[in-house]
C-alpha cells in the first residue's frame, strides 16, 4: 500500500528533487516546518522507501563522454540467466543506468563512452558472453537529452538540465573524480563526513564542490524517488519521424518542457529518432498523452513504441 503524501510531503520531494543538498534547516524554511517535522518527514521517506538514494547530475559530456542506449530482448533465458546479465551491467565501470522494461525488449541499458571505438568493445565484450540469450538488440547514441524536474508533485515551475551539447572537455584530477564518484550515489552527505571518508580538509572539498558546479560538472543534486512506492508509472514514448526539421525540433522541445509529466526528452540516432520519459498515475493517462502527441505532430510521426520501466537497478552519473 502506497504512502499517503500530504501537499508539505510532496513539496519536501519536490524540493530534494531540485537539489537534494539543501540542509534540512533550508527546507524547513522554504516549506514553513520546524527542523524537527522535516527531519521526521525525512526519515519517514527512507522507512518507507520513497527515496533509494541522493545523486549528483554528472555532466559527462564536458568530461569528454557520450551517452549510448541498448535495449535487448531475451531469449532461452532462466530468471537466473536475466540475473547474470543484469549483474553484469550492474558491475560494468561504464554503464550509467540499468532498468527492467515491458514491451517489445526486456532490458535498458545506459552506457558513456569516450568513442564508438570503446563503446562497440563494451558491447562486444557482453556479447561475448551472453549472445546465445539475446534474440534482438537495438543501439542508440544520445545526440542531446533535456532532464527536467519533477512539476507533477507541486505546482512548481521545473528545472531543466541537458546533456549532450558538445563543449569543451574539462580534466578531473585525483581529488575531483573521488568526490564525484561519493556524492554520484550520496549526495547528502555532509561536509565533514565527505572529508573523513576521503582523507581531505573541509576546506579542500569546499573549495574543488563550488569549482565543479561553477564550471558546470556538477549540474544538479537530485533524489531517486520509488515511483511505485507514490502510485507513479514510468513510460518512455519512442518515437521515429519523418520530415523533423529544426522548427519541429523546436516545437516538440517546447511541447516537452511545459508537460507536467515529462521528465526526459532524448534526441537519438538509431533507428528510433526520439524518446520522451513520462511519470503517469497510470496506462490511461499515458495513453491520453499519447494521442495528444500523435494530433498535435501527425506531419512528423511515422512510428511509435511504448515501453514502461518496471525495475531500475543501476543510476549513477559518475560509475568508475
């Protein structure tokens, strides 16, 4: 049964949600609660498994990254097959994302690499080893991808981040790669905890966490919320056009920032050309989406797919 969510409750996850390093003393004000209300709040959410973890927003493309998507479908596999595949992702130093989908494939995953080259290796590698469970596979590179705030939970306007455009690579030193490697899956940890456990002075993870937000490394501090656990469903909507020029770019962009239920928009070069991430109550209400989407662009679509994301088991930013 699904915890019951007052307005203060959701406007705590919205707010975590924007960044989730904001102090408790900072949403206790923003919220209008006493300390001791939101830290109680907090502590209800991990109880009760609204939240799986804290994360920092990586902007691995300044790290010289590209982002690659492969969805597979099984075959002649056990559960204890799935299990070993998914494993092995889990434990891959460059898969970002790793999640159970329904539909027409069985699993995503999210993979960063600094060229097709080392990218077709990782892939290569897995194939190796699990081909004889794999009946199909489809690879997509991420041109750009808008990720937006979660506005469903309260009426507040969201904030946007998007990866992809290239610029200009920005090298990492020791001391940055061990902070960004922490706060990629803890990213409400404190000040002196980060210092302890990685052997710096507080003011050296101070001065190296303002450097790396300020020169847009870090791009936002966000929180992994367990949608089944507030009676959310997780679509991607993938569509392949024809005729997409800039100003429908544009259009469909705009369409997606300003929807209460999109959450991601990805730009792709594949055999799918788009794919946009809705957060549902359920299947009707994507569906109804889905259709003001197919009316409002019927001169660019040619063909669409619907899958839902069941499980995910791997999020991280950061995962070497």
């Amino acid at each position: 049964m699904a915890l019951k969510l007052d307005l203060k409750d959701k406007r705590i996850l919205t707010l975590l949600d924007e960044d989730s390093r904001y102090s408790n003393s900072q949403i206790a004000k923003k919220v209008k609660l006493s300390k001791p209300s939101v830290e109680y709040r907090l502590k209800r959410f991990e109880k009760n498994n609204i939240i799986f973890e804290y994360y920092a927003v990586i902007n691995f493309t300044k790290l010289g990254y590209s982002q690659y998507k492969i969805y597979f479908k099984f075959q002649d596999a056990s559960l204890e097959d799935e299990k070993n595949i998914i494993d092995y992702w889990l434990k891959n130093k460059f898969s970002v994302w790793v999640a159970e989908v329904r539909g027409r494939w069985d699993l995503a995953v999210s993979l960063i690499a600094k060229s097709n080259f080392e990218f077709g290796k990782t892939l290569s590698e897995f194939m190796n080893k699990f081909a004889h469970f794999i009946l199909e596979k489809d690879v997509f590179l991420t041109e750009y991808s808008p990720i937006f705030a979660r506005e469903y939970l309260t009426s507040t306007k969201p904030s946007e981040f998007t990866y992809g455009i290239p610029s200009e690579i920005y090298e990492l030193d020791d001391a940055d790669k061990s902070i960004l490697k922490e706060l990629a899956i803890n990213a409400r940890i404190s000040i002196v905890d980060l210092a302890k456990k990685l052997n710096l002075t507080r003011d050296v993870i101070n001065y190296r966490l303002k450097k790396l937000k300020k020169d847009n490394i870090i791009v936002q501090f966000r929180c992994y919320l367990n949608l089944n656990e507030l009676n959310v469903h997780h679509y991607k909507i993938i569509l392949r056009t024809k005729n997409l020029n800039q100003e429908y770019e544009n259009k469909i962009k705009q369409y997606i920032s300003k929807h209460k239920k999109a959450t991601q928009l990805l730009k792709l070069i594949g055999s799918w050309d788009l794919e946009i991430e809705f957060e549902t109550e359920n299947e009707d209400e994507l569906y109804k989406i889905l259709n003001e989407i197919r009316k409002d662009f019927s001169s660019i679509i040619r063909d669409f797919d619907i899958l839902r994301i069941t499980k995910t088991y791997k999020y991280n930013y950061f995962p070497f």
